[in-house]
C-alpha cells in the first residue's frame, strides 16, 4: 500500500471499529452478552466491539481473559 506500517494499518481499519477505549469501557457488556446469548448475538448487538477485538490483538487477549475469567467462576 503506502510502505509505511502504521498508515497501511490505519487504512486497513474496519470502520465499525470503536477504538480501544469504547471497547474495554464495554467489554464487560460483551462478555456478559457472550455467555447469556451466544457470541453471533454479542457480535451483532456490539458489533464496532467486535470489530475491534478482531483486529487489536492487546484487546483480544484481554477479552479472551475476562471471558475465560467469567466463566470459570460463574455457575452458568
């Protein structure tokens, strides 16, 4: 694309994406949605928050650990 890594990224970008900061102020909303409803139904409802844990791999990992968190502590 452009030959600078940080732009191509940036222009690779899902528009649905809400960012870091919108992501982790929801995330427990996601997980919740997660475990009560099923990941399609999470991923429809918070969609830009999907989007986001998709391509930002810091805020994937933190929602696979609150997720794998949640659930090993809740009867469910």
């Amino acid at each position: 694309m452009t030959g600078f890594p940080s732009i191509d990224r940036f222009l690779l970008t899902d528009p649905r994406d809400v960012g870091c900061a919108e992501a982790m102020a929801v995330l427990h909303l996601y997980v919740e949605a997660v475990l009560d409803h099923g990941a399609g139904a999470a991923q429809r409802r918070y969609d830009g928050v999907a989007a986001h844990l998709a391509d930002c791999g810091p805020c994937g990992q933190d929602y696979q650990g609150l997720l794998e968190a949640v659930r090993s502590e809740s009867p469910r």
